[in-house]
C-alpha cells in the first residue's frame, strides 16, 4: 500500500509540475499591449534610413520582457501598398515567428507564405533595437498588417560567439 501512495504522489508531483510548466511558457510571461501604449506605435525605417511612424488601426499586440523577439503585432492601416514600397524599405530576410495559439490573429504560417508569394510585402521596421533583432512590419494590399521581432545576421553572429560580420555595429559589452 505504500508503494501506491508514494507513485501516487510522485505522478500527481509531475502532473502539477508539467502544468506549470506548460503555462509558465505558453501564457505566463506575455502581456497584451494596450493600444494606446507606446509600445503599439507602428514605425518603418525610410529609404534615408528615418523611421517613421505610420497610421495603424485596431492594433492588437503581444510582448514578454523574457526575450526581445516574443513581440508579435497585428493591425490595419489606411496607407496604400504602392506608396509604402516608394517610402520604406523592403525586408528581404523576413522570416515570421510563430506567435502563441492563443493570439489568434497572428499566423506566421500563413504571413511566411504570403510574403513568399508576394501577396504581402516585409518593410524594415527598425534595425538593432534592440541590438541583432530587427523590427519586421508585413502589409498586405487590403492594409492589414503585422509586426514582429527577428534575429538578424548580426545577432545570429555575436549571439553564437562569434565576431560581429562585416557591415555590423560593433557588438555591446558583454556578448
């Protein structure tokens, strides 16, 4: 009979445990973004390399101070395609990140698609902010918009070890 209460316990430890740990990394550490919070203000980076705020409408965003690349936005804008690619410059790399099943209105599946075949166009948000992750705005022709953080050539560099490749900021103390 001790045996069974000793497994009993032990399953029921691992049970509690793996439930916090599930929740500990699929919801603890995100928080909505308010849309009036600063952190919702949509920027793209001009050809001249200025970034530029743009209208961005029914925003609805996820952040974590875990890691700088947890952010994911989604929102609409009234600027037409066309003028943004004359304006900001394009993202070649762009690469969404899966964002939680949860926020519902961010598929990285269906945006890395998309952008692929050219239904939507990737904009330069703002480069190292902070440093070796880039800012990424995706558009679509019918305005609908998202946002994420990724790792650049940079950061994939320095945060390997290696030195900074030609072409980059000089790495901060410390990585």
């Amino acid at each position: 009979m001790n045996g069974k209460l000793v497994a009993g316990g032990i399953v029921i430890s691992a049970l509690v445990f793996g439930a916090g740990l599930y929740y500990s990394q699929v919801y603890a550490y995100y928080d909505a973004i308010p849309a009036d919070a600063p952190a919702a203000t949509i920027r793209v980076t001009t050809f001249e390399g200025v970034q530029e705020d743009i209208l961005a409408e029914n925003f609805t965003g996820i952040d974590a101070e875990t890691s700088p690349i947890k952010f994911r936005a989604c929102f609409t804008t009234p600027l037409s395609l066309s003028m943004m690619t004359e304006t900001f410059q394009p993202y070649e790399e762009a690469a969404p990140l899966v964002a939680q099943k949860w926020f519902k209105c961010f598929d990285a599946a269906t945006i890395g698609a998309d952008l692929e075949a050219g239904r939507a166009i990737a904009f330069l948000g703002a480069e190292n902010t902070p440093y070796g992750i880039d800012r990424v705005v995706a558009i679509y022709p019918d305005g609908r918009g998202f946002a994420w953080n990724q790792i650049n050539r940079c950061g994939e560099a320095v945060y390997d070890g290696d030195p900074a490749p030609a072409g980059c900021p000089p790495a901060p103390e410390g990585n």
